[in-house]
C-alpha cells in the first residue's frame, strides 16, 4: 500500500507499468465534472471507475482484494478513511471471483484518512477497506486499475 498526495506521484513512475498511463489520466481530465461510471484509459488495462457515495462506519463494511487489478483510489472531494491489512488468514465473507476479480474479508484494520488530492495504491495482497468515516460524508473518488 502506498499513500501520498497527487502532487508526488512522479515518485512512483515506472513502479509498475499502467501506473504512468493512470497518474496521466489523473492529471489530464476535469475530475469534478466525468459523469460516474466507468471510462476506458488503455483499453482493459487501464480504466477509471468514478464513483460518488456517502461513507459508512467501518463495521458495516468488508475488506476487498483483487488479483489481477491495482487499484490507483484518488479522492477528488471529500474525505474518507481507507482501512487496510496484509492478506493473511482473515475470514472470507464473499469467495474470490476471478472473473470480477473481487472478493471480500473481515478482520482487524489500520486506518489511514485520505483527504482530497491524496491517492492510496493497493497491489493484489493488499486488502482494503474504502468508504469508510465516523461520520458520513459526501465523497467523489476517482478509482483507476491497472492490470498486472
């Protein structure tokens, strides 16, 4: 998991290919204004899924974890707290789907607050909690996949 804010993404550049082509995406559109849903970036290697939501507290909330997708979670407005842990033996709630590349999980969390302009990076391992909030709040996030 990585976490910092947009202004810095040039220190990730080349981590992993797509990454580039997602922080450009970032960078080069009207984030306010992209209706929600999903916008193609690099055919099905990138893409962008924008996504408006009030946040919930954690406990009505799963982990999710994907294995052919990293996940670039940018928030455009609002604020949010993003739990996350290490894949290790935490309870399955709903069994991995390969073909949607989703699956979810309970356990025990660390929060990290995302705030406006900041970004969080999940790689496949990185189990993540997004949405999350003591109290609820209108959010816009901006979430790109990169296929590895």
């Amino acid at each position: 998991m990585i976490v910092d804010v947009i202004e810095k993404n040039k220190c990730y550049h080349n981590l992993v290919e797509g990454l580039d082509a997602a922080f450009e995406y970032l960078q080069s559109h009207n984030l306010k204004d992209l209706p929600a849903g999903k916008h193609e970036v690099d055919g099905g290697n990138v893409f962008a899924l924008v996504q408006d939501y009030e946040t919930k507290p954690a406990d009505e909330c799963f982990f999710e974890r994907h294995e052919k997708y990293i996940d670039v979670q940018y928030v455009v407005y609002g604020s949010e707290l993003i739990g996350y842990a290490p894949l290790l033996e935490q309870e399955v709630v709903e069994e991995f789907n390969k073909e949607h590349d989703y699956g979810l999980h309970k356990g025990a969390a660390s929060f990290v607050k995302v705030d406006a302009g900041m970004f969080a990076i999940f790689f496949p391992g990185d189990l993540h909690m997004p949405g999350t909030a003591a109290k609820a709040a209108k959010v816009r996030k901006i979430v790109v996949k990169v296929k590895i």
